[in-house]
C-alpha cells in the first residue's frame, strides 16, 4: 500500500482482502469499533515517527485480529487462521 495511505485505511483493505471483499462492503465500518482518527495519529503516514516510543495496537475488527507494530505494519489474522494479509508501509 502507498506509504500515503492512512494507517485507518491500510487497516481497512488489509481486512477486506483477508475476507475477499470490497474495501465499501465492510460493515460496521472502522470507526465504529475503534478511533481511526487515533490509528492515523499513532502510526504517521510511512511510519515514520520522530518519537522514540515503541507502541504497537491490537483489537479484533470483523472476527479478525488487527495488529499494528511500532513501524505501522498491519497484520490481519483471521481468529481461527493461521495465516493472513500484512501490510507494510513502502520504505
């Protein structure tokens, strides 16, 4: 994904691709299970922070296991998978 794309975003094609759906199609929407606003401020546009905080985010969002690390990686993980979709911010 384009190191401009919000971390919100990233999170919302990372799920739908794990679930093989239109990005639209994902129902609640993001911000109704977490503060997107908070991702997109925790984790900066191509994870690069000037903090030197490690931080990483984890919550379940349509049955999946949403993981952000300090570097603003997304992980998504089906909770009964072993296997799904990551992200990675271009370096």
């Amino acid at each position: 994904m384009p190191k401009t794309m919000p971390t919100s975003m990233r999170v919302v094609y990372a799920v739908a691709a794990q679930e093989n759906v239109d990005p639209a199609e994902l129902q609640p929407p993001l911000h109704a299970v977490v503060d997107a606003d908070a991702l997109d401020e925790l984790f900066p546009l191509g994870g690069a922070d000037s903090s030197s905080l490690a931080r990483s985010v984890e919550f379940t969002y349509r049955g999946n296991q949403v993981c952000i690390d300090d570097r603003g990686n997304v992980d998504v993980l089906a909770q009964s998978a072993e296997s799904g979709v990551s992200t990675t911010p271009d370096q």
